[in-house]
C-alpha cells in the first residue's frame, strides 16, 4: 500500500470511528439517516439505544472493509470481493433495524 493511501484512508477511518462513538454516546441521533427526520410519532416506534448500536456497528464494519484493500493482493480485484459483502450486510442491517430496534 502506498503512502497517499494511507494519508487517505486513516483520516476517514478516525472520523468513521469518531462518529461511531458518538452515536454509541447518545449524542449522535441527529446523524442517524431516516431517523432524524422522523416524526416523535416515528420515533416512538423504534429502541433508540438498539438503533444506536446498529448503526454504530455498521460504521465500524466500514471502517473494517477500508482496511481490506491494504491486505489483498494486486491480482485481487477489490470490488469483487468487497460489494457482495457490502450489499450482505446492508440488507442484514436493514432487517435488524426492522426486527429488534423496533418497540414490541
């Protein structure tokens, strides 16, 4: 990995792990997507704790798949191999947030 890419990549990692903590501390709803524009009705429906996990954990498996390209090979081409993974958990995101950060 060469020195540009790193200079690039720790700055978005410290921020995505700098924003991760902040949404775990409570103080980051507002950054929340869909969630801080919902209506108090919205939010009612949804465990914000719960919520805050999620995205936080979301946030550090991106910080994770940053970091992938630095350890593959050159032959490996990079988006085959991050996308499908990227696009899993995406989509198990979105069925967490819609079955255990929801209120019963």
């Amino acid at each position: 990995m060469d020195t540009i890419a790193i200079f690039i990549l720790l700055p978005v990692t410290l921020l995505l792990l700098f924003l991760a903590f902040i949404i775990l501390k409570g103080r980051g709803d507002g950054l929340i997507a869909g969630y801080n524009t919902a209506s108090e009705e919205e939010r009612e429906k949804y465990d914000a704790k719960r919520l805050r996990v999620v995205v936080a954990a979301m946030l550090l498996f991106v910080t994770v798949l940053i970091w992938v390209p630095a350890f593959l090979d050159d032959g490996v081409d990079f988006w085959l191999v991050i996308m499908p993974i990227i696009l899993i958990a995406v989509v198990a995101s979105l069925i967490i947030v819609n079955t255990w950060c929801k209120k019963k």
